[in-house]
C-alpha cells in the first residue's frame, strides 16, 4: 500500500477536523443558550482530539509530531475542504456546515472501520459513539430550526444555499482514489457522497428546508491540493500565535 | 470593538436597545430533571440537575454534555419538570411513607411509574424502583409498600415512565471514548516532577535569585 | 468562578424583624443543627433575597470569566494546551448553567438573571474587568484566580443552602482540574526559556493587585451582616478568604522564582496572618461600578451574544413546554 495515498487520506481527514474543530471552539463562552454552548464545545475537543489521534499516526509512519504538523505548517501545506475554515458567521451557517460536514464524517468512518488500514479502522470503531451524538445534535437543531419560525427556515435555508458548493469540496476527488479503494484502505470520495446525499436528504425532508439541486451547485474544491480561500492563513497564525514565540518551547 | 480578543473584534456591532424601544419580552424555556448513571450499569439513576430546552429531545441531546462529558457514564434520561410529581418534604426522622395513607384499589389501566427517593436534605434523590399504579397517588402507594426500607425517606418524586426520554440500548456507545478523555481531568497534569527538578536545579546553584521561603519582619 | 459571598451592594435586615417568630426559630434550629434548606422549605426573605444575589453573580463571575480566557483558546500552544483550555472554559459555561439553576430554585428566572447582567444591574467578580494580554495572563487566571475562587467556593459548599451547596460540589469537583491546569501551565513558563519566565512575571505584575482585590474590601471597612453568618449564607470574613489564599498560594510562587510585586508581602510569624500593603479599595469600587478596563466590553460582548441568538431562542420556543421553576 503506497504510503502517499495513505498520508494524503489521513492529512485531508485531520486537517478538516482541527480547522473545524478550532473554529466551533470560538464559539465557547458566546453561544446562544448556555446548554448547547457546552454542548458545541464538546463536539470541537471531540473535533480537535481526533485530529490528534490522527496526527499521531502520521507520527508513526515518520512524519512530524503532532504539534509540528498543526502548528507549524502553511496555509497551502493543508489539506482541509475550504468549507471548514470559512469564518463562522452567524449560528444558522454554523449549524449547517455542523450539520453538512458531521453527516458526512460519520460516514466516513462508518466506512474507514472496515478499512484494510488497521489503525485507521480501529479509530473508527471508537470513535462511532462521539460521531453519532455529534449527528444526533446536528439532526435535533436542524429539524428544530427547520421547522420552527419563518425567520428561522428563512436562515437556515440561506446558509445551506451558501454552504452546498462548498460542501462538495469534502468529497473532492483525490489522484490516488482508485488505489486507495483497491486495496481496502478507503471506499472513495465517489460512495462517500453519495451517501452523505441520502442522509441529508432525508433530514432535510422533515424540515420546511428544501434542499437546492446539486446538479446545479458550483463546487469550491481545491482544499484537497492546498488552494484555500482567504481565511485559511489568518486562522493558522491566529492558531499558532503563541506557539511561533518559540517553537522548540515547552508550553 | 477594539479589543485584545481576536474573536471579540470578530463580533458585529450591535445597537442597545434605546430606552422608548419596547424590550423584546424574555425567552423562557421549558425545564427538564436530569438523571444520570455513573459509574456502571448496576448503580441506580441519581438526579443531578436541570436543563433548560423546548422539548424533550432537546433537553436529551444538551443533559447529555451538561452533565456527563466527565468520567464514566453508561446512560442518562431526561423528563420534563411538570411530570414530576413531588412529595412534601418531612422533618426529623421522620419517614414520608408515614404520611402516606392506603387507599382503597383503584381500578383502570396500570402505568409504570419510577420512584425515587431523597434520604437526606442536601444529597440527590435517587431511583428506588418501578411500581405499576392507575395513577401518581397510587403509585405513592404502592411504592410505600414495595419500597419503604424503614430508615427515613425525606421525599418522594413519582415520574410515570413513559414521559421518560431514556437512553435507547444502541446509543450507549454515546458515552465509549469518556474514560479517555483524560485531558479534562486533574490527573493529566502533574507538574510535580518538572517541578522537583527545577527546585533541585535551583538549591544547585550557588545564587539564589528567587525570594527565600519566608521573610520574617 | 467567585462564589465569595460578597454582593457589592448594601444588605438591608429590616425584613428580619418581621417575619413570624415560630418559622424563624425553626429555620435558625435546622441551620445550628446543620441541615441544609431546600427550596419548599419556609424561608425568610431576606435569606432567600441574599441568596438570589449571591448565587446569581456568581453565576455572572462564571459566564463573563468565560472571555478573559476565551480569548486564548484560539491561540493556545500546542494540542495540549488547546484541549485543556477548551475543556476548561467549556466548564465556566457549565459552571455559569449550575448556578444559574441553583438560583432559580428560589423563584428567579434565569432569563431575567441574564437580563440583569446585561443591563448592569447585577455585578460580577472584579477581577474579570481586566485585560489578558498575554498567554502569561491566561495562566495566571487559570492558576491564581481559579485558586481564590476555590477557596470561597470550598467554604461556601458548607453553607446552608441545599442546591447551592450541589451546584458547589459538582464545581469543586471540576476546580481541582483547573487548578492542576493551570500550576502545570505556570511550571511549564517558570521552567521554561527566559522569554516564558518574562512573560509570566509580566503577567503576576499586572494581575496582583487585581488578586488582591478579589476577597472584596478588608474586613475593618467592609459592612458585617451578622445573621448572614449565622444563617451559614457567609461562610468566612474576607480577609480569612484572603489570608487563606496567601498562605496557600505564596510560598508556590515563590518556590518557582517569581516575585510578587508588593514589598510589604510577607507572613507574619507571630500572627500567622500575612502582612500586605493595603490594596486600593477606591480603585476597587470604581473599576466594581463600571469605570474598570474591560467593563464595558465584557457586557458589550454579553449583549452581543445575547443578540446573536435571539432568533434561535425564538425558533426553540414552543408553545407545550412551559417554564417552571427547578425542583433541586
């Protein structure tokens, strides 16, 4: 199994977790009811936690430790869909990038547990049950929201109008696609979609939401291959403000 | 904004409401009992607190990282404050089941009820049991019968079980990866060695730059 | 993030003289005895008014401690750090939510307890009128600040009153998290590169007088309200806080090589009570009614939020779940 295809698969699923990860958690001590602020914040140490898992693997077939990797690489050194390092905006765009990308992760590592890549596997099986909350609260608030005041449909389908095109940059396809399907390791971008497809979908079906034709979304890709937008690079030096006074410090 | 708080110089704006504006009236929402289990799956469900959410669901969804994103959890449940039905709270030793009076049986369809009980002012109610009654004074009857251990029992709250939101046997995976999130807990950080080897380090050196343990005046 | 018994404003005892004598008697006897109260229990007025107050701006202290140290989270360094800080802030939210329970027991709502915080009615713990400018300040709070508040919060578990005494055990519980936190943290700076120790010692300048000022005024100038003593609503004096808090907490700053900047600072053998120079109660009470660095955007930042999500409350309002005040 070729190693690059491997690193490029789990380099593209850390990074989305710790750009996602890091923007929920500006959301601590400012969120809109004091229950789903701590709520929101546990899903982004969930979020960061796993990119560490992550990271650490990458560790063990000789990359960098993971603070290096976090912490020190470029903007167009990283991986991550451009839908999560878009500013967080206002809670209904929060909610649905939640909503779009949870769903979509879940499935991921619903299909990575039967991954031919050991550990990958292994992580996925442990992690399902933080998965499944982290979709049960995203259903819970879009079926609320999405059903709820005029006000409420009205932005929330605005933000999954905004948000759909660069939802498809999560499954941009990547070059080593087909060999990291033919040898187990993942079942590709391609069945990922198309089951993320399925489930917002049927979601969506029991809101006032309608969810807009993908055929005729624009996608935003090119996170996969390190062209970000321009709220990438603000975010890592944001990140790495500290970390830069010294970076062979002990914090 | 113009603050030390990238986040805060994030915010937008936004205008306080000037005096002649009516102020919007205050969002309320509903209240929800809590109970959960920790450690294991032997020990009964102990109420811990409130949530506050406009449905059951809600309030399922948001206990669950209010009250339990610590140590070991297996399940939790959720009912709204209403369907709690509560018993006057007693004196002394005395027990509240002494205050209970048989009734005569009560004919209709039995519920389950779930009775808990609270056997000290200050501690947390806890579940003491299922009993099937045809409605709320009932099932404080039938608790005084199948649960009454003689010691005192301050209160009773008597919840009919189907108001209950409880955790579904497949969502127990909920609660898999808490024990290992050590990083919120106070284990995770001993600075003790680094510690020692600084204090050590600095008894070493010939010039003792920090302050003397105490300076007696 | 308080919990020190202090409510800022003036304690009228009026009400005490007429309440019924009987229920009075029997109130004084539970507390003597050391039962706690819960809420169905007869209370006098201002028993439960005091405690309004109390619990209520502690819950403040918790929600607006949130954002000095918010402000780091993006920018702490290292995943370590990150988590921990994350998890931590996460906490003043929780702690903020106990609290705000806690009170509502006594019939207020919370809603309207937030209300008042916005407008500037109700106060909040001082020490988070000032500014973290650095990683070193995050700390120092992470560190000291969460030490003082535990030292009030570890008297104020013994206090009288059921669901405060609860909310206060859960919160002790998640403290000594914090505290471990935040010591880790100020060895990793003390043992660190020169530019970590600065960066610290910067910090414990700045902060200290702030600390100082956290028990609330001295004892000599500060009002007493015996019968809050006796009804267990005031645990402590706050210079017995404060003292409590030197002796604890000096010596651990010390051992690590930092100074603190008061000359005059040192334990008196004779007395067992720590000598200091007399913080400036002045500054103390303009910086308390609004004349402080951050006040203004502390509150700014709550209206802020508050505004944010006031679409999605009223998209969470529904007509069958009615508000009612918590049993616990």
């Amino acid at each position: 199994m070729n190693d690059i295809a491997l690193k490029e698969l789990l380099y593209k699923i850390a990074d989305d977790q710790l750009i996602l990860g890091h923007r929920n958690s500006e959301w601590t001590g400012m969120g809109p009811l004091l229950e789903e602020d701590i709520a929101f914040s546990s899903m982004a140490q969930d979020k960061v936690g796993q990119s560490l898992a992550i990271y650490t693997l990458l560790h063990s077939l000789g990359d960098g430790d993971p603070d290096t990797l976090a912490f020190t690489r470029g903007g167009n050194q990283f991986q991550n869909c451009v839908l999560v390092e878009l500013p967080n905006g206002e809670y209904d765009f929060s909610l649905v990038r939640h909503f779009l990308f949870d769903t979509a992760e879940a499935i991921r590592f619903d299909l990575l547990s039967n991954s031919s890549y050991e550990p990958l596997a292994q992580l996925a099986k442990k992690i399902r049950g933080e998965l499944r909350y982290h979709t049960l609260h995203a259903n819970t608030w879009i079926r609320q929201l999405g059903s709820s005041t005029e006000e409420s449909i009205a932005r929330i389908q605005a933000s999954l109008n905004f948000s759909l095109p660069f939802a498809m940059g999560i499954f941009e396809v990547s070059p080593h696609e087909n060999e990291l399907i033919e040898s187990g390791v993942f079942a590709g971008e391609k069945e990922l979609k198309q089951r993320w497809l399925a489930k917002v979908e049927e979601i969506i079906h029991q809101t006032d939401l309608r969810l807009p034709d993908l055929n005729a979304v624009e996608p935003v890709l090119g996170g996969r291959v390190g062209k970000h937008s321009e709220h990438l690079q603000p975010l890592l030096e944001e990140m790495s403000e500290v970390f830069r006074i010294d970076p062979t410090a002990e914090w | 904004m113009n603050s030390l708080d990238p986040r805060v110089n994030r915010l937008p704006s936004t205008r306080y409401p000037v005096p002649n504006e009516p102020t919007a009236p205050l969002d309320q929402f509903g209240t929800f009992e809590v109970f959960v289990v920790q450690p294991k799956e032997e020990k009964p469900f102990q109420h811990e607190g409130i949530v506050h959410a406009p449905n059951l669901e809600m309030a399922y969804v948001l206990a669950k990282e209010a009250f339990t994103r610590r140590f070991v959890c297996v399940s939790l449940y959720v009912v709204d404050t209403t369907n709690v039905a509560v018993s006057p709270m007693t004196e002394g030793d005395v027990s509240i089941y002494q205050q209970i009076e048989d009734r005569p049986g009560q004919a209709g369809e039995k519920l389950s009820y779930e009775i808990y009980h609270l056997t000290k002012r200050g501690k947390q109610h806890v579940h003491a049991g299922t009993v099937q009654a045809v409605n709320g004074p009932d099932a404080m009857v039938k608790a005084k019968h199948q649960f009454n251990s003689g010691k005192g029992i301050c209160s009773v709250w008597v919840i009919r079980t189907k108001d209950i939101r409880f955790t579904l046997p497949d969502e127990k995976d909920l609660w898999n990866t808490l024990p290992e999130k050590k990083f919120r807990d106070a284990s995770a950080y001993k600075g003790g060695d680094k510690l020692s080897m600084f204090l050590q380090s600095k008894q070493n050196t010939s010039d003792h730059s920090g302050h003397s343990d105490n300076a007696d005046q | 993030m308080y919990g020190g018994g202090n409510t800022f404003e003036g304690v009228k005892t009026d009400s005490v003289a007429q309440e019924d004598p009987v229920k009075l008697g029997e109130f004084e006897g539970r507390i003597a005895r050391g039962e706690k109260i819960e809420p169905s229990d007869w209370m006098p007025l201002l028993y439960r008014k005091q405690l309004i107050r109390m619990i209520e701006q502690h819950a403040h202290s918790e929600i607006i401690g949130a954002l000095p140290e918010g402000t780091w989270i993006t920018r702490a360094p290292g995943f370590k750090r990150k988590m921990a800080l994350m998890a931590k802030v996460q906490d003043e939210v929780g702690h903020a939510q106990l609290l705000y329970s806690a009170a509502e027991t006594l019939g207020k709502p919370r809603e309207q307890m937030i209300d008042d915080l916005i407008t500037g009615k109700s106060k909040y713990s001082n020490v988070f009128n000032y500014p973290t400018f650095t990683w070193g300040d995050c700390c120092f709070i992470s560190w000291l600040v969460d030490a003082g508040a535990i030292v009030n919060q570890l008297a104020n578990a013994k206090g009288s009153y059921g669901p405060y005494c609860r909310a206060l055990e859960r919160i002790c519980a998640e403290e000594s998290f914090h505290l471990k936190y935040g010591h880790h943290c100020v060895i990793y700076l003390a043992t660190g590169s020169s530019k970590q120790r600065e960066m610290f010692q910067d910090a414990i300048n700045r902060w200290w007088p702030p600390m100082m000022h956290f028990f609330g005024p001295a004892d000599m100038i500060s009002t007493h309200t015996p019968v809050l003593m006796k009804w267990k609503v005031k645990m402590g004096t706050n210079d017995d806080m404060r003292n409590q808090f030197l002796d604890m907490y000096v010596p651990k700053v010390w051992e690590l090589g930092f100074t603190l900047p008061d000359p005059n600072l040192a334990k008196n053998s004779q007395t067992g009570r720590w000598n200091y120079t007399e913080p400036d109660w002045e500054e103390f009470k303009r910086v308390i009614n609004g004349d402080g660095p951050c006040n203004k955007e502390r509150l700014e930042v709550r209206r802020i939020a508050e505004e944010r999500g006031r679409w999605v409350r009223k998209a969470l309002k529904s007509p069958q779940a009615a508000y009612v005040t918590p049993l616990a």
